[in-house]
C-alpha cells in the first residue's frame, strides 16, 4: 500500500503519512488502531516487536473473527467443541452427546401451504443430525413448508419431520401429494384437505397419496 493509499483510506492527508514516515510526528492512538484494521496486521507485528505476545495466524485471525459474528448460543457451541477437542473429558461428554443422536434424510422436497408445488424431480440428498427422540426414531424424511395456509402453526420456511404411511385420520395434518398442484401440507378433513389459515382455501381432491408430519 502506498502512502497516497494510507492516507485515502484513513482520510487524512498525505502530508501527515509522510511525516509518520520521516519520524517528524507519531500517530495517534486512534490512527493507530485504523492502520492495525486497514494493513490487517497484529500490533507486535506492525511495530516488529519480537517475543512480546502471540502474533495470530491468518488461519487464527479467521477463527476470532467467525467467533465474533455468532451470537450467544452460537459461541457457547463453538467453545464446547473446541473444548471437546482440546480435553478427554469434555470429548467423552461430546461423545455422549454423539451417541444421542441419530440422521433422518432431506431430499430437497417441498410442500406447499399456499397453491401447491411439485416436489423436485432429482432432490438433493442431506442427513440431518437430531438429538433422538421417539418422533425423530420415527421419521423417513424431513420436507420444507412453503406458504403460510397452515399458519400458525407451521410457517414458510419451516423443516418438518415426515413419517411416510398409507393413510391418515380426519383432524391429522399431513403432506399429500394431490394430482396438479405437487405436493401439500393440510389437515385432513372427511372430504376435502383442509387449510388452518382462513386466508386459504381447501382443497377437494379426487385421490391423495400421505405422510405424517
């Protein structure tokens, strides 16, 4: 970086980064720490102070910063692993915690609470980690809600467990497949699919294939 450039970037004018240069003024604190952001270097390393503290690598620079940007839970996870990995016994812990656990499969696929969409005809396949319950021990999958006609109570957006079955009660929610409009997430009523959302219409179906959520 040159000088010029210095002194654009801290707004100052040449002038002044020249004189740092010659050794005629010094920089205040303030420039100082805008220079340490801007050169994207440590302190000790901007002055070659040598044995005085740890000078962090890039590598070490990238893991403060993406500890800075997660927030409480996110740094709570973060320092558990790296404890985990550091110490035999935060690493039984973790392998419990491991042993809790158990994958259920994301194809990829939607189910629409609104006008209907087909699922993808080639999905991308992702396996989810859970901590195990007897819902997630259950499951076959997990598919996405699109739109908001079974609002309040699943939201665009929302991951829901599907256990794939034959048939469902009357009052069961479940995801349909309903000849074109793709897949649905309704409730199921005695002769129609039935949406929580009085924005949304129901849907009347002459045949539905089912899966529970």
């Amino acid at each position: 970086m040159t000088a010029e450039q210095l002194a654009d970037a801290l707004q100052i004018s040449k002038s002044s980064v020249r004189n740092w240069e010659c050794g005629l003024t010094r920089p205040d604190p303030e420039f100082l720490y805008r220079m340490f952001t801007i050169l994207d270097v440590e302190p000790n390393e901007f002055f070659g102070f040598k044995g005085i503290g740890t000078l962090l690598t890039t590598e070490e620079r990238d893991l403060v910063d993406y500890y800075r940007s997660l927030d409480k839970s996110g740094k709570e996870d973060l320092l558990t692993f790296a404890e985990a990995m550091n110490k035999k016994s935060h690493k039984r812990k973790l392998m419990t915690a491991y042993d809790r656990m158990n994958g259920v499969e994301d194809w990829g696929r939607y189910a629409a609470a609104g006008d209907g969409t087909d699922c993808p005809e080639y999905p991308e396949k992702e396996e989810v980690i859970l901590f195990d319950s007897p819902m997630v021990s259950r499951a076959d999958e997990i598919i996405t809600v699109t739109g908001k006609s079974m609002e309040p109570q699943f939201h665009d957006g929302d991951r829901v467990l599907v256990e794939h079955c034959v048939d469902l009660r009357n009052g069961d929610i479940g995801i349909f497949y309903v000849p074109g409009m793709g897949g649905v997430i309704k409730q199921k009523a005695y002769d129609r699919l039935h949406s929580i959302n009085p924005d949304y219409d129901d849907i009347f179906p002459y045949t539905v294939s089912a899966s529970l959520p």
